[in-house]
C-alpha cells in the first residue's frame, strides 16, 4: 500500500506553500489593494510563511499514516481506535500550531512588524492567534489523513479479498472439472474393456490390438488430463482413436463421416466431450447390431458460436428414451463441464431425426485454443 514518506513531504512542501501563498497573495490583493505596500502583504513575505508552515505540516503526515496504520479503526474495534486517534489529532495539531507559532512570529518579525491587530508582536500573542485561527482545521486536517489511510486500505483489502475469491472460485471449479473428467475416463474405460471382452474368444488376435491400441489412447489421455480444452481439431483426433478399437470391434461396418470446416478445427472445445457422446451413440445406437452403422460428427458456426453434432445411424429411440438419456453418465458429465467451463454460454440438446438414429448437439462460444493450452503432446503417444 502507498506510504508516504518524509522525503517525499520535503519536496511536496514548498510546492503546496508555493502555490497556497501565491493564492493567498491575490486575495489580499483583491480585498485590499493597498496591503501589497505593507511588510504583512508583500508577495515574498507570504510566499515563506506559507512554504515554511505547510513544510512543516507535511512532514507530520508520515507520522499520522503510522498511526492510522498501527491504530486501525474497524466495525468490531471502534470506540478504542476511535479515542485514541481524537486525542492524537488534539495533541499533534496543537504541536503544529506552536511551531506554525514560532515560524509566523519570526517571518513577521524579518518583514520589519512591530504591530499585529493593534497589539504589539510578540510570541506568545502570535501564539494565541495562530491557535484561534488555524487549531481547529489542523484537527480536521489529521482527520483527514487518517480517513485517506483507511479508505486506501480497505479499498486494497476489499480487492485482495475478492482476489483471493476468484482464485478460490477457479481452483474450485478446476476440482470439479477435475471430479468429472476423473469420472469420465473410468467409465469409458470399462466400456472399451467391455467391448474388448466381447470379442477376445472369437477373435484374440483383435482383442490384443484393441488391448494396445487401449493402451495408446489411456496415454493419449492422461496426458491432456492438466487440459480442460483443445482444439476441435485434437479432439476429432482423439476420438477417431477411440473409434478405431471400436472398428475391431465392428468391423468395416462401423463408418464415420466427418463434417467439420477447416476453419473451425482451432476452436476450442473441451477435452474429450466428443468422445462419450460417440460412445454412447456406439453403446446405444448399435447394441446387438453387428453391422455396425455411421457416426457423422459434424460442426457449424452461428453467429459467436460452434454447434457440433455427433449423431448416429442406428434403430433410433423414443421421446421417453430420450429423456432417460439426457440422465446418463456420458451426457450428465458432458453437460455439468460445460457448465463449469462456459456457465450461461452453452447449451446441450438431444433429438432423434426423422430419418432415424440419434443425435447431440452441444453449442460453446467460438473462440480459438491459445497456443499454450493447443498442446502437440497431447496426441504424441508414441512415447
């Protein structure tokens, strides 16, 4: 937080007191114009007094802003703080006085004043004046300092608190996406080795290649797993490594067909959300059909958005299935983190086209991955 310090108040005092006795001399001027041919209102006698006594002023300010700072008056603690910091500005404004006192005394008695409201100079009169005329807005003058110190204060504290929040507020967020994602890759994960398990006694040859190709995307995987985006571009290509263990699986039957503008590949989507939406089309779509079908995965942009649709060929479901689909883990999951990611910027939407099959639709803002979050090892499984 900004502190005053002295040196600072050294150089800022005869700038003010500059300024402040130039004013001081016009209006004297102004009110009577024969004052300027007197000692009391020659413009070099008013200039000095002026940067003498704000110098001096000034250079108490480091010492309020400690004692605001060390005697600080909150909700819970008011009525201490409060009295203290009264007594404080009565003390110290009376000290200023008597020095402002001594420094007025002495640049009058320079000038060549004997006289001061009819009375002769002396200190101890120029005291009293001093004190009648200025004690009170000195008071008010480390009042004023002290409300500068705290309203800086809090201000800084409000910000570090609301700082500290919306760190708070992202790594809970990032724990939650976290949760999910953790969630997410056990349940593919079971349903590949599933898959795997259906065909190891008729075909051992393709379960092992599944096996290792399993192994290649679980690396693939892992390794985007401090990601919670990629290009549309990388997530196309990790879902078509999911679908290539599914291929053994099916066999030629399984056919995907990709419909996605080049210039939509670097937009930025969240890590695997495509892949349990194809899995679910696989899962649901095709279950007892051992000719496979098609999975068309396609993306579009309207307007500050990117909608992409994975849908299937298969024997299509009804609008109670429907229903029931939206509640499953894959779309459950898929719809909390875009949620957390992009929270009233996205939607989700299951249909079953008139020609048949099933479709999802998920819609995020358009925005490219930054090059630091598009990373190539992501897909480098051949480590």
């Amino acid at each position: 937080m900004l502190r005053p310090r002295v040196w600072h108040m050294l150089a800022l005092g005869p700038v003010v007191g500059i300024l402040s006795g130039t004013l001081s001399y016009w209006l004297q001027y102004w009110i009577d114009p024969t004052i300027v041919t007197r000692p009391i209102g020659q413009y070099g006698w008013v200039v000095l007094y002026n940067v003498l006594a704000w110098t001096s002023w000034l250079l108490f300010i480091p010492l309020i802003w400690r004692l605001a700072s060390a005697v600080r008056i909150r909700r819970e603690r008011f009525v201490r703080p409060t009295v203290f910091h009264l007594a404080a500005s009565l003390v110290l404004a009376a000290l200023v006085c008597v020095i402002s006192g001594f420094e007025q005394y002495g640049v009058m008695a320079a000038s060549g004043i004997t006289m001061a409201a009819g009375q002769p100079l002396s200190p101890a009169f120029n005291l009293k004046r001093v004190f009648l005329f200025t004690f009170e807005w000195k008071v008010l003058l480390y009042w004023g300092v002290v409300g500068v110190h705290h309203a800086i204060y809090y201000a800084h504290a409000l910000g570090d608190r609301e700082l500290r929040e919306a760190r708070l507020e992202a790594r809970l967020v990032e724990a939650r996406l976290d949760a999910l994602q953790r969630q997410l890759h056990p349940h593919f994960v079971f349903n590949t080795l599933h898959a795997i398990a259906g065909v190891m006694h008729r075909d051992p040859d393709a379960a092992e290649s599944m096996l290792v190709r399993l192994g290649d995307l679980l690396r693939a995987v892992f390794r985007s797993h401090s990601q919670q985006e990629v290009s549309l571009g990388r997530e196309i290509e990790l879902t078509q490594q999911y679908l290539d263990i599914q291929r053994m699986r099916f066999g030629a039957g399984l056919r995907v067909e990709l419909d996605v503008p080049g210039h939509l590949r670097d937009t930025s989507v969240p890590v695997l959300v495509l892949q349990p939406l194809v899995e679910n089309a696989i899962k649901h779509g095709f279950a007892g059909r051992t000719d496979g079908g098609t999975i068309h995965v396609s993306a579009r942009q309207v307007a500050d958005r990117v909608e992409v649709t994975v849908g299937d060929s298969g024997r299509g479901v009804s609008a109670d299935a429907i229903e029931r689909a939206r509640d499953g883990v894959g779309l459950s999951n898929t719809r909390s983190r875009l949620e957390h990611l992009y929270p009233g910027r996205h939607a989700l939407t299951v249909a079953a086209p008139a020609s048949g099959g099933f479709a999802v639709t998920i819609s995020v803002p358009a925005t490219a991955v930054a090059p630091q979050e598009d990373l190539a090892e992501v897909l480098d499984i051949s480590a």
